[in-house]
C-alpha cells in the first residue's frame, strides 16, 4: 500500500454523480478528494479569458504548461491565487473543456500533474480516464453512469439552485455532445477499465452509492493489510 493509503478512481461522464459521491467517500475515509475534471474546466476558463483558441493544440498545451492550478483538499479550485470554483460548472465552461480536453499534449501535461497529486495514496479521484490512463494500478475503480436525461435533470436542478436559468432539452443535447467527444478522443477516451466496479445511478440514491463504495474500499483494505 502507498505510504497514504490507496488510491481510488471514480470514472465516467459528466453529471452522473461522482464528485458528490466521490467528496463523501473520501470525507469518510480521511482521504484527499481531486477532481480531475475540475482540472480541465480551469484550464477551458484559463483559455477563454486569455482568448486561447480552444482548437489550437499548441498554444493551449502551452498554457497548461504555464498555469497556477491548485486543488485544495477540501474542494476549492484556484486558478493563478483565485478561487474559480463558482464558475466551473457553468455551461460556456463545461463546453470549453471538452474541447481543450481533446488535444493530447494537454491530456498528457495534465495526467502528468495528476499522477503527481496521487501518487503516495489517500487520494480518491474523480475523472474520466483515471482508472485506464493516470492509474491504471488504482486499488479501487469505480466507474459511475446515469442516463442523460437524469443527468440533465440533475444539472438543470443544480443551476436552478444557484439562481442560473437553462434549458433541460439544451443540457441534455450538451452532455450527449460530450459524452460522445470524451467517449470518441484519439487520446485517453472515456471508457470502463475492466476491473471496474460498474455504479448506475439513475435510480441509485447518493447514500447507497457511497454504501457501496465503501463496502469495496473495505474489502480492498482487509485484502491489503492481510486480514
């Protein structure tokens, strides 16, 4: 076992749930929460408010290359010192970072940074290629789904929280767009690693996927200390 604990990877497309679930199993566990995609959407931000063409691989590696990317244990992103998680999740962002996320010198700096942030343990990540890319030697896999419509809802619900008007049938026709972006990239695509437990959250409540989480962190640490 790493000096910290396991690591643990969370995969699967946006809105299915991982980071909720993904937050409240580290918190029980004392581990280090990362959410990988927060990574991408900060860089996309970084982009679109330096006036980076998202299509031009080199001058948006070459950012990535440059930018002051923190995450902080408890959830914060900070972005060159400021604090950018309340913009993160809006739509123009979340476009943005499928686009920035296509381009394989990016995805490379970015596993890269990630492998770093993980590699002692007690980490749980959340992404989309953590479990095949950036530590295919995860102790623990999970891979989250949920319907595209349930994930709409989710988001539509989330930013109607928030105060953020949106269209449900927009959202939707956007995470079906993405899914098929990240699912369909030449590099690191979005895919179930093998050895992954497989969670369908359509009907799955939020404290019955964490249950079952934890019941395999579980199993996974009695499997490694011998007992």
């Amino acid at each position: 076992m790493r000096p910290r604990g396991l690591v643990i990877a969370i995969d699967g497309p946006s809105g299915a749930g991982k980071s909720t679930a993904g937050r409240a199993v580290a918190e029980r566990l004392g581990y280090v929460f990362l959410d990988t995609g927060a990574m991408y959407r900060a860089l996309a931000l970084a982009a679109l408010e330096g006036g980076v063409p998202l299509e031009e691989e080199a001058a948006v590696a070459a950012l990535a290359e440059r930018v002051s990317l923190v995450l902080e244990p408890g959830g914060a992103v900070i972005l060159e010192g400021r604090d950018v998680s309340g913009v993160l999740r809006s739509q123009e962002v979340g476009a943005a970072a499928s686009r920035v996320s296509v381009h394989p010198r990016v995805r490379r700096h970015m596993v890269a940074r990630q492998r770093e942030m993980g590699r002692e343990g007690g980490v749980v990540m959340d992404g989309r290629d953590i479990g095949t890319a950036v530590f295919p030697d995860a102790d623990v896999k999970f891979y989250v789904d949920a319907h595209p419509r349930q994930r709409a809802t989710r988001r539509h619900e989330e930013l109607a929280q928030r105060g953020v008007a949106s269209d449900l049938d927009d959202i939707e026709k956007e995470i079906r767009a993405r899914d098929h972006a990240d699912s369909t990239r030449a590099d690191s695509p979005l895919t179930r690693a093998a050895d992954a437990i497989h969670l369908d959250t359509t009907e799955l409540g939020l404290d019955e996927v964490v249950r079952r989480m934890l019941a395999a962190v579980e199993a996974a640490l009695r499997a490694v200390q011998g007992g």
